[in-house]
C-alpha cells in the first residue's frame, strides 16, 4: 500500500500596475507551478467550490507578500466543537525553499572534516 504524498502547493505571485486611457490597473497573478505541486491541489479545488473570489480572500497575508515563489499552507483552522472536524480555515503564503536532497540518497555528497588529533 503506497502513501499519498502530502499535498504541497507552490505558486508564483506576480504583480503588476499600469496606466491606461480609462486609468489605471493594478492585479495580482496566483500562478500554480504544477512542476513543484505535490498532491492534493486544495487551493484550485477551493476555487471551483466557493469560486476564485471567495478563495483569494481567504489569504491572509496576499498584501503583504512580494513577488516570488510560496507555498500555501492552512492557518486559522477551526473545528466543530461536536464533532472536532475542521470548519473553517484560511490559506497563508509562506516563501517557498527547495528542499535539499536527503543526506542518505547516494546522488549527494556528505563533507567531512577529517578528526583533529590532540597532542598531549
């Protein structure tokens, strides 16, 4: 029996602002890298379910973030206080880093200092 990977979603945030003949523009792109998600992509099928609007607003910290790559991560989880299932919960953007390769994967190569020896 195989374990799902737990999901992971990574996107980029692009910003971007302009002058037009009407005035001016300002949006922000939510670009899911699909290359880098793992799993489940919670925050496309959050968007299909109380639609993209409702879904971008559920990010707390979309303000305040600069362009670059994130992960999305679940903050402000509530819980049925009956049934302890999850009620409601909001997405936070957090900067996103490449996870090093694994010290035992045989591709990588572990840098050791040679021991010192004590003259007495």
């Amino acid at each position: 029996m195989s374990e799902e990977p737990k999901p992971e979603v990574v996107v980029r945030l692009k910003t971007t602002a302009f002058r037009t003949s009407k005035g001016f523009r300002f949006s922000t792109d939510l670009i899911p890298l699909k290359r880098k998600c793992k799993g489940f992509d919670f925050l496309t099928e959050e968007c299909l379910m109380i639609g993209a609007d409702e879904a971008i607003r559920k990010i707390t910290n979309l303000g305040e973030c600069e362009d670059g790559i994130y992960r999305v991560v679940l903050t402000n989880i509530q819980h049925d206080w009956e049934t302890g299932h999850v009620d409601d919960y909001d997405f936070m953007l957090v900067p996103w880093r490449e996870e090093l390769p694994d010290s035992t994967d045989t591709g990588s190569i572990a840098l050791q200092s040679p021991p010192i020896e004590q003259k007495q």
